[in-house]
C-alpha cells in the first residue's frame, strides 16, 4: 500500500497543497501549529472518511471557504487507486473510489488501512470506556465488513430506544421490536470483540516488551455485559431503570477494554513514559494485525511520538520503525534530530518536507 500524491485544497489551515510522497519515510518538519498534524489527518480522513482531530466534518473546511476537497492517488495490489473526498457547507460528503462515488460510507472502510500514532491516544489510558470502544471499533472495521455493518445497526437501535426512553414511552411491543435488532447486532459484536482480544493481546505484549526498558507486566482485560448474559436478558431485567435513567445502561456499547500494569490500572499505576510506551505498543499491534487480517501493509502515520520518552524508549522505537515491516511512513517533528536518525537507519526512498506559514515545501538538496 502506498499514497503517491496528496492534493488538498481549503482543508484546515491550507489553502492549496500538492505533495509527491516517497515509498519509504516521509518526514514533515516544522515548529508546534504550523499544520504538520493536518497533513496527517488529511491522510487518515482518506482511509477513515473522517477527520481524526475535528469533532466535525464542517470543522475541516478552511475558514472563510464554502467547501473542501481531498485526493489521494495510491498504488494497491499494483493497482492505481484515486480516492476523493469533498465537502460543502451544510451538505453531505461526497466520497469517491475513481469516478464512482460509493452509496454508503462504510463500504469505503478498509480499502486503504492506516494506523495513527498521536499525542490523543493518552485517552485511551485516563479517559472512559468510550475512547477504547473506539479502538475496538477502528481497528475490526477495518478488517471485517460484517462486524462494522452490525456496529451501525447496533447505534441506530441504540439510538431509537433511548428516545423511547427519554420520551417516557411505555410499550413493551414497541420497545422489544426496537431491542430486536440491538439483540442479534451485539451477538456479533460480543463475538467479534471477544475474538479479536484473544488474537491481539500476544501481539501487543511482544511489541511492549520490545519497546519497555523493565520487566513491566501489563495485560489486556475485554469487559463486557454480554459475557454474564445475553442481550435479550439484559434489556429486559434493566428496562424499568432505563426508563427512570432516561438512557440504556447496559449492551456493548458499555463494553471497555481494561489496561493495566503490574495488576494495577495503567491511568494509577503508570509514569508519563510508560503511558507513553502502552499507547504506542497498542498502535504498533494494531499495525500487524491489520497487516495479517488484510494482507496489506497499512498506512502508518506517526504524530509527535517521541514527547515525554526518554532516550532509551526512543531509541528502541527508532530501530522498530525502522524495520522491514513496516512499509510507507509519514511522521512528524518539531526536533529534526529524531528524523535524521531514522532517515539513517532506514534503508529505501525517504523525504522530508519542512512545514512552515500554511506551506508545505520539499527541497531535496536539504536532506
């Protein structure tokens, strides 16, 4: 897999950029705000068909414009791929695979497998259920089209009963046809994810344990409502107090996924450092198990990774994405240093592009 040009116009803070990227690293340089984070995200919005900063697609339009537009031209399975993605104020997204614009979003997921790396994955430590659900999610989406069709009809129940609940509503027939499709969506749901942690935690050990300086133990524990009873017996003995809550208490989309060190809860028991090294090992696992699922090397994307490491921590995550496993990288700095030493050690085409006043420019004689 391999993004060969990017073409932006009106996306956040650039106007208008066009950037030919090499098959191996590709470095973006520059001081804190300049926007090498929003090349980035223009990437993943490509894989993702959304921003992975903004809470809102209305948000990636450049202020002051009226629509945006995205294109990325890939190389996949020695095939040429163009995929393009546009936006206007106050209308739908309109997602392109060649000329072909697809009827769902969804069916676009997976095409191109990315894996970010980012200073935001902190929350998948100290904040709640909802950001590791994310991850659950974003990472079986991309690989199973079954798992991410069930997660939509999953919502949209989820959604229709809790208006039911809010409204006050108290119809049982009504409200076991809605629970229905909840019921046989959270079977695969459960399912899934339950295989999934089984597949993943070994993957993830390894990659912590390459990146710790110390015998750490740390451990993936899934968590759901579902491994006490089914959904159909949950609904039911819990509806009286969904109703007085005004929202469903229990269901899948209460699962989490509980992260520890030394038996302990990471957010307690964890140093900036070794937080630091659980989110990038959970990532660089998300990076072989979509590599094994697809049978595609995916997209890894690598924002401001070496804050708050110390030097043995990054020197270790210098030889690993390094490696040959690893295919096209995109990562950002503000500290050339670190992206010197990978350029270094990394054999293969590389770039780097200096970020600076809403530009991006390439001056090969720099690098």
């Amino acid at each position: 897999m391999r993004l060969n040009r990017l073409d932006i116009l009106n996306f956040k803070n650039f106007a208008e950029a066009h950037i030919e990227f090499a098959a191996g690293v590709n470095c973006l340089v520059g001081n804190n705000g300049v926007g090498k984070t929003n090349v980035l995200d223009a990437v993943y919005y490509l894989s993702m068909c959304k921003s992975h900063t903004a809470r809102t697609d209305q948000a990636t339009i450049r202020y002051g414009q009226e629509n945006m537009m995205l294109q990325g031209h890939y190389t996949r399975r020695e095939a040429e791929e163009r995929i393009t993605i546009g936006l206007q104020r106050g209308k739908r997204k309109i997602v392109k695979r060649g000329d072909k614009e697809y009827e769902r979003l969804s069916q676009h997921i997976g095409l191109i497998p990315i894996v970010v790396v980012a200073p935001g994955d902190w929350d998948l430590i100290r904040g709640g259920g909802e950001e590791r659900r994310r991850l659950l999610d974003q990472i079986i989406s991309q690989t199973d089209a079954e798992y991410l069709e069930a997660l939509i009809r999953y919502n949209r129940a989820l959604e229709h009963r809790n208006k039911l609940l809010r409204q006050q509503v108290n119809d049982t027939i009504l409200y076991e046809s809605v629970e229905h499709a909840m019921e046989t969506a959270a079977e695969i749901i459960f399912r899934r994810r339950t295989e999934f942690v089984d597949r993943f935690t070994p993957i993830f050990l390894r990659h912590y344990q390459a990146i710790a300086t110390a015998d750490e133990q740390v451990k993936l524990t899934y968590q759901s409502h579902l491994a006490q009873a089914g959904m159909p017996t949950l609904l039911n003995q819990n509806r009286a107090r969904d109703l007085a809550l005004g929202f469903t208490s229990v269901g899948t989309h209460r699962d989490d996924l509980a992260l520890t060190l030394n038996n302990h809860a990471m957010r307690n028991a964890g140093s900036q450092g070794q937080c630091k090294t659980y989110t990038i090992a959970l990532r660089l696992a998300q990076f072989e198990f979509l590599k094994q699922s697809s049978n595609l090397t995916p997209l890894l994307l690598l924002d401001d990774i070496f804050d708050k490491l110390d030097t043995n921590r990054v020197e270790r995550i210098v030889e690993i994405v390094a490696g040959e496993q690893f295919g096209q990288i995109f990562i950002t700095d503000t500290n050339r240093d670190h992206l010197d030493r990978i350029i270094a050690n990394t054999p293969g085409e590389h770039r780097l592009f200096h970020v600076a006043d809403n530009t991006i420019s390439y001056n090969p004689n720099s690098q």
